[in-house]
C-alpha cells in the first residue's frame, strides 16, 4: 500500500520592510565632538583602452536634479548654517520643505523698528520650519550673491501661545532634527512685472 506522502512546498519569504530602498537619501550632518575620519587614498585601477567606435564607451554620469533628500542635524547644532554649510558643498542652492523637532535657541526679526531682534532660549518645539538658501539672486551682477530666507514657526514651554516670523540669527537643534529638502542645481529667474493699468476702472 503507497503512503500518501506530501512533501511540503518550500516559498521564498516575504521582503522585509526594510530592504526596500528609500527614494531619497538621507543625509547624516557631522557633530561637533565627531572625530574627523583618517586620511583615505583612492586607487583607481587602470580601464583598458577599447578600440575607437566600440559601444561600450563609459557613459557619464548624469545627476538629477531637483534632488529630494533627508538631513539630520545632529544636538547642539546651528541648523540654518548646517543646511547653508551643506548646500555650499554641493554648490547648489536648496529649498527647505519642512523640518520638526525640539530646538534651544532662536533669534527672530523684530518687524517693529527701531526695537532689537527676538531671542528665545530654553525647551521650545518647532512644529513648522521652511525656507531656501540661492547660491545667486541672479546670473549676472551685481545680483549674484547669495541669499537666504527661513521661517519658523515655533511654541514655547508648556504655554499654548504659537511664535513665528523670519529667523535672523542662529536656530540651535536641542535633539536631532530631520530636515526634508530638495537640492537645485540651476534654476530659471523670471521676472514678473504689472502690466501698466491706463484704464483704473476695468
């Protein structure tokens, strides 16, 4: 008499979660107590020469631009001058989405002249963070320089009473911060004018 044997059927397991990869990448901002890294020497290997007209030839690589990207500003760390520092480096310009995260320290733009800047120090949370830094207002001079502009949003201790306005100064993460950001290598300037209004009544 033949056993009825089923032997069992062996699947591949499900993908974990974490092996899909990130479509943006993130970005890890150094510390000030970081030890910088040892001196690293590349060494290329020698390419052999293809003969002329081959259709192998290496292409060059292309980088995509705007590129979207996560920063992590690390404790203790001026975050705008992070991200301006960062952006720098790439010789690009970048536009801050949004960033969230407990902060120490924050000097705001007084709009009320002649009065000093704003300047908050303790436990604050900042629940809304935007902005761009331009590494040029304008291809030609005398305009092109850099410029930057960051707004926050803020709220201070327990107190239900929401701060904000135009950071001018410095802006201190007391825990780290990740920043959602997008980096632009070249942009278009577009002026945009009023078309003279001869008729004040249409």
């Amino acid at each position: 008499m033949a056993n009825n044997f089923c032997a069992p059927s062996l699947s591949p397991p499900p993908p974990s979660p974490l092996s899909s990869t990130l479509s943006s990448p993130i970005f890890v901002i150094p510390s000030e107590s970081d030890v910088p890294p040892p001196d690293v020497v590349a060494i290329a290997k020698r390419l052999k020469r293809k003969p002329s007209g081959s259709e192998n030839k290496p292409k060059p690589v292309i980088e995509e631009f705007p590129k979207p990207m996560f920063l992590m500003v690390p404790a203790g760390i001026d975050i705008i001058n992070a991200i301006i520092t960062f952006a720098r480096n790439q010789h690009a310009s970048i536009l801050v989405h949004h960033a969230s995260g407990t902060i120490s320290q924050v000097n705001l733009c007084n709009p009320v002249y002649p009065f000093d800047d704003l300047s908050f120090q303790g436990n604050m949370y900042m629940f809304s963070f935007s902005g761009f830094y331009t590494k040029s207002l304008s291809p030609l001079p005398p305009k092109n320089i850099p410029f930057s502009f960051f707004n926050i949003r803020l709220s201070k201790g327990t107190t239900p009473q929401h701060l904000g306005g135009l950071i001018r100064g410095k802006l201190i993460a007391a825990e780290p911060v990740h920043v959602m950001a997008s980096l632009l290598k070249e942009h278009e300037y577009q002026e945009i004018g009023y078309p003279m209004i001869t008729n004040p009544n249409v």
